[in-house]
C-alpha cells in the first residue's frame, strides 16, 4: 500500500485523499458560483448598472442553477 494521509482525521491512501481534495474544490466552486449568482439577484438597478449588467441579464443569470 501506498503512504497514508490523515484529511478530515481518516487513514486515507494518498488516492483517496486526492478524490476527497477534488470533490473538495469542486464543492468549493459551486458553492461560490451560488453565492455570486444569489448576490447578482439582490443587487439594485444602479449597482447592476455600475457593473454593466441589465437588469433582465442580472435577474436571468441568477435562477441559473448553481450546477450549471
């Protein structure tokens, strides 16, 4: 057996921790593309202007879901 690691206090192989660590960043990932998408809808009309985003594409990207 290969080396040992100790993520999340588990004896894991180095394989399975590497499984643990992507499923990690990639729950990592759509979580802040959630965050993004809920800020993107609670945001004002000028703000969305500020940032040059219509209104209708702002409200539109946030009932994306996080998936996607």
């Amino acid at each position: 057996m290969g080396c040992t690691g100790t993520l999340l206090g588990g004896d894991y192989s180095d394989e399975r921790e590497g499984l643990l660590k992507r499923l990690w960043t990639r729950y990592c990932e759509l979580a802040a593309k959630r965050r993004g998408r809920l800020a993107l809808g609670e945001m004002s009309e000028w703000q969305l202007k500020d940032i040059g985003v219509s209104e209708k594409d702002a409200r539109q990207e946030s009932t994306v879901p996080f998936w996607r």
